[in-house]
C-alpha cells in the first residue's frame, strides 16, 4: 500500500492505495480515502467529495473506448431504475467518471460490491 495525493478544488486529500480488493474494500468501511488500480488507467476511489463520500469509477481518456461516454449515458437513462444514483461525467481531462454515493451508516462488503458492479457494467466493464 502506498499514498497518494489526489487535488481537489477546495482541499488536498491523501488517498491510500491498494492493489487489492479486499484491503480496498476494508479501508473503505473503515472510511478511509482510498484508491484501487483495477487495471491499467482504470481505477477505483473512495473520496469524500462536496455532496457526501463516494465510490468513483475513473477511465483515463488514453484507456477509453471511443463511444464510451455516449454509450454509458444511454444505458444510464434506458434503465434508469437499474443505476439510480450513478452520476456520470468528463473532468477537466476528458478522464471518464460514474460516482455512487456511500452511507457509511448503514454500508458493508456486499453493498459495496454491487456499487462496484454497477459502476463496471456502465461503463462496459463486465468481469
């Protein structure tokens, strides 16, 4: 594990980092920012952001398919119920990003998992 430093507009924040799973998954109900390399220039973050802590999926633009973004927004308002409260978006980089929010409160392994899972299946990431 190591950390790394990721700028935010308002505030630095030290993510840990992890190439595992499960200890991803342990620091995130612990509630520690961390970030999970899932494979190359896609990764996984949990972050508290301006609206409340989150898991975010986030494809560097070089990793992306072509109709990644078009095709992910589709999917998003075709099946709606499906992936309520994925939010997708492009940063400032044309990096890819679908958020989930988290409770803390009321989170666990399983939870957790299917956020994953609907994040990936979004974006075309099937495992």
């Amino acid at each position: 594990m190591r950390k790394t430093i990721r700028w935010c507009r308002y505030m630095i924040e030290q993510l840990k980092t992890h190439s595992d799973h499960e200890n991803f998954l342990a620091s995130v109900l612990a509630g520690e920012a961390s970030r999970l390399s899932w494979a190359p220039g896609i990764d996984f973050t949990f972050s508290e952001e301006r609206v409340g802590w989150g898991v975010a999926l986030n494809i560097k633009r070089q990793v992306q398919r072509r109709d990644l973004f078009s095709s992910a927004l589709a999917k998003r308002f075709t099946d709606a119920v499906s992936y309520e409260g994925c939010y997708l978006c492009l940063d400032s980089w044309e990096n890819f990003i679908v958020w989930h929010a988290v409770r803390q409160d009321n989170c666990d392994v399983g939870s957790l998992q299917h956020i994953m899972n609907r994040l990936l299946e979004l974006a075309g990431l099937h495992r």
